[in-house]
C-alpha cells in the first residue's frame, strides 16, 4: 500500500498567505459596502420620519410643535413626536451612529473628536419633560416650528417656516443627521474646523452640528415637502435654511467661496 500524503508545511502556509491576500484586497471592499448599506438604512429611517412630521402637522392644523413657549413640552420633536414614534431611542439615531455621548448613568464618551462628533449620538438627556432620557443622531432645523413672537432664539419671527406647505419646500431642510438634536443656522456660519467639532463650538455657528462626514462626503436629510436624499457636505449652505436666508452667502461658490477657503478636511469634497 501507498503512503498517505497531506499537506506539507510550506503548503499550508502558501495557502494561508493567499488567504491573507484575498482577505487584504476584500476587507475595505466590503467596509464599503457595510457603510453604503448603513446608508441606505439611514434615508429609509428618514422617510419614515417623514410620516411623523406628516402626521403630526395633520393633526396640528398645518403645524409643527411650537418652540420656545412657556410650554416646553411642545418646545422639542423628541417629545411632540413620541407617541407616534413610540419613544423608540434607536430609532432616533442614524444606524452610522448609535452610541451614545453621554450613557445611561451620565458617564461621558470621551473628549470631542471625530469618534463622538461623527460616529456618536447626543444623549442620553433628559429635558425633564421628556417621558424618558433619550439619545439621538438627528436634529431638527430650529426654524421649522411654529414660533411664538418674543420667543426666537435666532432672527424674527418671520423667518420660521410654521408648517409643511410653503414655496420651496423642497428646498428647506427638516430633520438630518446631527450631533445635537436642533440647529438654528445661518449663511454666515462657519464650516467645523476638523470633522467632529464639538456641536456647541463657534458661538452662535450651529452649522457644525450637521456638518458631520457620516456617508463619505455626506449627510442624509429629510426636507420640508418630506423628501430624504443625500446630502454634500458644502451643500448644506444653499438651501433655505430659514426665510431670510441667504442662499449665496459666503460659503457657497455664488458667494464667492473657494476650495482654498474650506478647512482642509473638507477641500476635496464638491462644491455648490
């Protein structure tokens, strides 16, 4: 009878380094196609909340929950919108970015940076009326809600949009990934000077809160005619963030804007 043969030692390692290889040429195949599937799964939870702010403006007389009144339960979308989200604090977070800032216990997630600007959701918090502590990777435009005059935490009353059916909506963002869960933006305010920049850097600037790269060069929204697309991260200082807002502001290549005046993390990215 013949000898048996296995596999040699030098066999075995020639198969194991091919293996290697394969898996080296795959790896960021397949990140890739994890972060485009994470993605995809962010814009169909953004349609869905479409439904939420549909519904509720249905149900308000045309209207969106009212913002700084003497009422602060109707003040924030984390609480109008519950019951018909069913305070489900996953899916208040884009499925790129799940872990909480802040945990259960109130234990911080670190220093800012891009693990906690980008990748992270704000929370959990609890404002007090909320039903309970929650965490979240969205935020609202702060001038899509039915302002109460004297109450503005930005401009005049005039520039809020009160509700959906307006010129333009597609035009207005609603409700996008952010690291705060509202903003009230203007032309004027300053890209994040490195990705993640803490949402409560630049003073009055609260365009870092939704410049954040989550989808490779993008963020996803939802806008005011309850549309949800991707979104260039330039892109964002075009649309009509409020009524008076300029949308050739200094920021924008109609503004006169360059790719030399953006931070440089964001220079390759396409301009609008």
């Amino acid at each position: 009878m013949g000898r048996r043969r296995g596999f040699t030692l030098i066999e075995l390692l020639v198969v194991i380094a091919i293996i290697a290889l394969l898996m080296a040429i795959l790896m960021p195949t397949l990140q890739r196609v994890k972060k485009q599937a994470l993605s995809v799964s962010c814009l169909n939870r953004l349609k869905q909340w479409s439904l939420f702010f549909a519904m509720y403006a249905e149900d308000n007389d045309g209207r969106f929950m009212e913002g700084h009144t003497a009422q602060p339960q109707a003040n924030r979308w984390v609480s109008a919108l519950g019951d018909y989200y069913k305070w489900d604090d996953e899916f208040t977070c884009c499925p790129n970015a799940t872990k909480p800032w802040v945990d259960e216990n109130g234990v911080s997630a670190g220093a800012e940076g891009t693990d906690v600007g980008v990748t992270m959701a704000w929370g959990y918090m609890n404002q007090g009326h909320w039903v309970k502590p929650v965490k979240g990777s969205y935020g609202i435009n702060g001038y899509c809600v039915n302002i109460q005059s004297g109450r503005e935490p930005r401009g005049s009353a005039s520039w809020y949009w009160r509700g959906p059916s307006v010129a333009g909506a597609a035009y207005v963002p609603l409700f996008l990934g952010a690291q705060r869960y509202n903003g009230v933006v203007d032309a004027v305010d300053a890209p994040p000077e490195y990705d993640g920049q803490a949402w409560n850097a630049g003073g009055d600037g609260r365009m870092v809160r939704f410049c954040l790269n989550r989808h490779d060069g993008f963020v996803n929204g939802l806008f005011l005619d309850f549309s949800a697309r991707k979104i260039g991260l330039k892109e964002l200082w075009v649309f009509k963030w409020h009524r008076e807002y300029n949308t050739s502001g200094p920021w924008t290549t109609a503004g006169g804007c360059t790719p030399a005046d953006w931070p440089e993390w964001m220079r390759s990215f396409k301009d609008y």
